[in-house]
C-alpha cells in the first residue's frame, strides 16, 4: 500500500462561546444590584463609558469614523433594539435617594447583650469574661463553645467561666447563653417561676418522645395522666428554642427593588420595567471628539476603536437582557392572569419549557433571565420563580399548581378538630372528590413543605 501525503478540504459547523456571547449571558442572569455594581466596573475598566444625564431619546447618532474596519452604524443598532411593545418607566427629574437612609439598623443579639452586660456591677476580669462569652454566642442564642474551651483561652478557672456565664443566661431574651435546646428550656421556665420537678424530667428525661408523640410512653414512666401530658406539653410550647431568632444578624438584607411592576389599566396588565436603578450608559464625547479628529494615531485609533467595541456590546447586552426580561415577565403574566385576579387558588403550573416556547428561546435564555428577579404586582412582590412550579393534572385535564395544592392542604387542616385531626389519606382523599388526583404520598410531601407535622403529633389529648 502506498503512503502519501494529501490536503483534503472540509466544511463544518460548530457553536463558538465569544466573548461577547459570555457577557451577554452572564449579563442576563444578573440581578438589578448585581448589573449596578457590574456597570460600575467597567465605567472604571473603559474610559469611554460614562453615566448617561440625556433622556433615550435624545441619543445623538455616534460612529467612529476612519478606517472602515472600525466604523459602526450606532442609529442602527438603536432601530434594531428598538420595540414597540417595550414600556419604560417614566423618568422623573428629582434628587435619588437611597433606601438605607430611611432604614435604621436594629442592634444584633451580641450588641444587646453587651448592653446589658455594661449595667451590671461587675468586676473588670469578670466583665471580660462576659464580653467573650457573648463574643461566642450564635445568631440561635447558643454558647458554641464549652466551659473547658472559655477557661483555656482566658487563663482563669473553670468556676469563674461557670459564674459570669449564669449571669450572661439571666439575661433578655431569656434562654440566652444556653449550651443546648434542654438547658435553653430550662432557663425560660426558671425565669418564669413556673419549674417544677415533671417539667424538669419531661425536658431532661423525655424531650425526643415528646416530639415522636410517644405521649403514652412519658404517662407511663412519669406515673401521670394523659391529660398532664398535654398540659405539660402546652407550657412547653410557648418556650422559643432559638431565643437570638428575632435579632437582626449583620449582613441581612434590608430591602428588595423588583426589576419590573405590573399594574392592571382598565382590565388589562401592564408591565414597567424599572429602569431607575441601573444607570444608562453612553460614549464619553470627548473620545468621541477624538475619534472623529483629523490627526489621528494608527495606535490611539485602534485603542479606542476596541474600546469603543466593548463600550457598544455592553450597552447592547444590556438592553438585550431588558428586552429579554420584559418578554418573559409578559408570557409569565398572560398564564397566570387569573392568579393576579383573583389569589393563590388560581395560580396556574407553569414550566420553563412553555415560557421558552411562547418567548421563542431557549430554556436555560428563561432560567436565567428569572434568576434573582423580582416583580412587584398588585398581589405583592413576588421572585420570579414562584411562577414556576410543579403540579398535578385534575381528572378534567386541567393543570393546578403545586402552590395551590399546598393552600388547599393548608386551609383544611387549620379547619379540623385538633382532638381528631385529618390524616393524609383523608385529604387525598377530599381532594379527589374536588378533581385533583393526588396520592397520599405526594399530600404528605406537600405538608412537610409547608412546615406542618403529622396527624399523630397534631392530635391533642385533652
């Protein structure tokens, strides 16, 4: 057989990931914050961006003249982004003013605690005891580390540790500084008055069979009736097993802006982006002027031509992803229409798949544009996600979502009787005789998602 060599021709096609592909991807599934603070970095990164003062429509026709491999037709560019049926939000002219202004900050459980530790009258080795020992209490209220450890790290005796931390556990909220969920229960008690000898063994002895409803088992080894199981049980439950729940940590979230609002107008819902938050981007005239000047630098004019690229696919990129959202935020509210009108009950499944086909996109174009998006409806603030959900087909074909079904689940359990409360079975059961064909299973997920236990642990005794 002979060997030779020989240059063959062949045509092929393949999907490229640019650079401008990524950063419109990555683009889209920003939040309203997010693309601020990304805009922010490239007015720093390309000094022909700069913050636009003028209305949109006021855009004057900017190209880069020279050489014909840098020139762009920037009025076309606007023509083709442009859309009929796109509302902006109205632009009005007064100062900006920032949320965190009007938000004042409530003091986190640690500062609340040093407060009080500041009004007691302590020695100075004693306080700084306390002030460590608050140092290692978690957002729950709970000391993270033992006696042991505190002693060890601060040089002093156990029995020191052991006193300034029951001075810290007298302390507001009460339960505060507790090592574990029996001890934090036992604190509250004490600082109610109401401790006494069954509560103390149904904590220590008895918690996990408590919350197993074993109640016969605790009746039978405390040597009491039923019904003082469902007495004690009541007293406990009033206790907060995470005590430092309701103080603020420091980086929670104070507000969130929705990308968009829907307001119904004469029967009809009409979307507005909110455009106040992200800053509009526009070329810098000075480069402009530069660009458009006689001398011109072979190296200048190919540095600012790039720059002047990147100035426009980000602009272009963004005003994709506007346009993107805006589709999407319109496909979504022509589905769930009636939930706007009339609640929960109405609200429709949904999967990205029909918004993809309605948008005429791709899936993952619609999970990432509802990423970390808001909107604001008549109905209140809703993340975009909750639009999508699973659900179950009716026996007449018809689609209800998950939500629903969790509603309906909801509402008839908080209408039963607490001594003979509803099994799984029994709402399965019910709501097939409304149309929805579900299975026992699938009730017992849909309780559990909603943070509600099951009959046996509903179910008083007396």
């Amino acid at each position: 057989m002979q060997v030779n060599f020989s240059l063959n021709l062949t045509q092929t096609q393949k999907l490229l990931m640019t650079p401008e592909l990524k950063q419109a991807i990555t683009i889209l599934q920003l939040s309203s914050l997010e693309l601020t603070e990304y805009i922010e970095n490239e007015l720093v990164e390309n000094p022909i961006l700069e913050i636009e003062d003028e209305e949109y429509e006021d855009q004057e026709e900017i190209g880069a003249p020279g050489e014909e491999d840098y020139n762009i037709e920037w009025q076309e560019y606007l023509e083709q982004c442009a859309d009929a049926d796109f509302v902006r939000m109205p632009k009005e002219e007064k100062e900006e003013k920032s949320f965190e202004n009007f938000v004042s900050l409530a003091p986190t459980l640690q500062e609340y605690l040093l407060n009080q530790l500041f009004l007691m009258n302590i020695d100075k080795r004693s306080f700084k005891i306390g002030e460590f020992l608050i140092g290692n209490i978690d957002n729950r209220g709970y000391l993270t580390l033992s006696i042991r450890e505190a002693a060890e790290i601060l040089k002093v005796r156990e029995s020191e540790v052991e006193r300034v931390l029951k001075i810290v556990q007298s302390f507001d909220p009460p339960g505060v500084g507790a090592r574990d969920l029996k001890e934090c229960l036992i604190i509250q008690l004490e600082q109610k008055g109401i401790l006494d000898d069954l509560l103390r063994r149904i904590i220590e002895e008895h918690l996990e069979d408590l919350a197993e409803a074993k109640y016969s088992r605790i009746a039978e080894r405390l040597n009491i009736s039923l019904s003082k199981v469902q007495e004690l049980k009541d007293i406990i439950l009033t206790l907060d097993p995470k005590p430092g729940r309701n103080f603020a940590s420091g980086n929670e979230t104070q507000y969130i802006i929705p990308d968009a609002s829907v307001r119904k107008i004469n029967d009809e819902y009409i979307i507005l982006m909110n455009d106040t938050v992200t800053p509009k981007l526009s070329i810098n005239p000075y480069y402009r002027s530069l660009l458009n000047s006689e001398d011109k630098d072979p190296g200048a004019l190919k540095f600012l031509a790039k720059r002047f690229e990147s100035a426009l696919w980000l602009i272009k990129s963004i005003e994709q992803r506007r346009m993107t959202l805006y589709k999407v935020i319109k496909a979504i509210i022509d589905v769930q229409k009636e939930f706007l009108d009339n609640g929960i009950a109405y609200l429709k499944r949904l999967t990205l798949k029909q918004i993809a086909d309605k948008v005429g996109v791709h899936e993952s174009t619609v999970s990432r544009a509802i990423n970390g998006k808001y909107i604001q409806t008549p109905r209140g603030i809703f993340e975009l996600k909750f639009f999508f959900s699973n659900g179950l087909e009716g026996f007449d074909g018809s689609a209800i979502s998950a939500e629903t079904i969790k509603k309906m689940i909801k509402e008839m359990i908080n209408a039963e009787n607490p001594y003979n409360p509803i099994s799984d079975q029994k709402i399965a059961d019910e709501l097939k005789e409304k149309g929805i064909n579900i299975s026992r299973r699938t009730v017992a997920k849909y309780r559990e998602e909603i943070g509600i236990p099951c009959s046996a642990k509903r179910k008083r005794l007396a």
